[in-house]
C-alpha cells in the first residue's frame, strides 16, 4: 500500500462549487493538482454544476434588490476591519 488516497465525493463537490472550507482548501487544491484522477473529477462537478445553473430560467429581482446588496457588502467590509477592542 502506497498510503495515496483518493478524495471522496462530498469534498470533490465542495471543491467545485467553492464551498469547501478555508482549513481544506489549499489540501485540496494541491492534491486536485497532482491527481489526475481526482482533478478530473473536480472538472466532472464543475460542469454538472454549471449545466444546472445553466437550466435554471432567470428570476426577476425587485426594485432595490442591487442596492441592498451593496450595502450588505460594505457593512460587511467595515465590520472585518474593525479592530477589536
């Protein structure tokens, strides 16, 4: 035995569609890398994903929807560079 291991597929999933977590990710994306096996299966998730999101019709957004994001985004930004006291 190597002691080589492949990823399984919740982590694959969580690669493609950036959800996994900051801890795992530079893991991840150095074995994803160096794997063919796994970095074809990262290529797998990433086009079923977007294959869905292609299928998905567009929504509509209400009036005010951009700017109430804006704001959320600068609060946001304010409060993680706030210095604790």
């Amino acid at each position: 035995m190597n002691g080589f291991h492949h990823l399984d597929e919740a982590t694959i999933v969580s690669y493609a569609s950036g959800t996994l977590s900051e801890g795992l990710l530079p893991i991840v994306a150095n074995h994803v890398t160096h794997c063919a096996e796994c970095g074809k299966s990262v290529r797998r998730a990433e086009a079923i994903g977007g294959a869905m999101l292609e299928a998905v019709p567009p929504e509509q957004l209400s009036a005010g929807t951009l700017e109430t994001i804006i704001v959320r985004i600068e609060l946001g930004n304010r409060l993680s560079q706030r210095q604790p006291p």
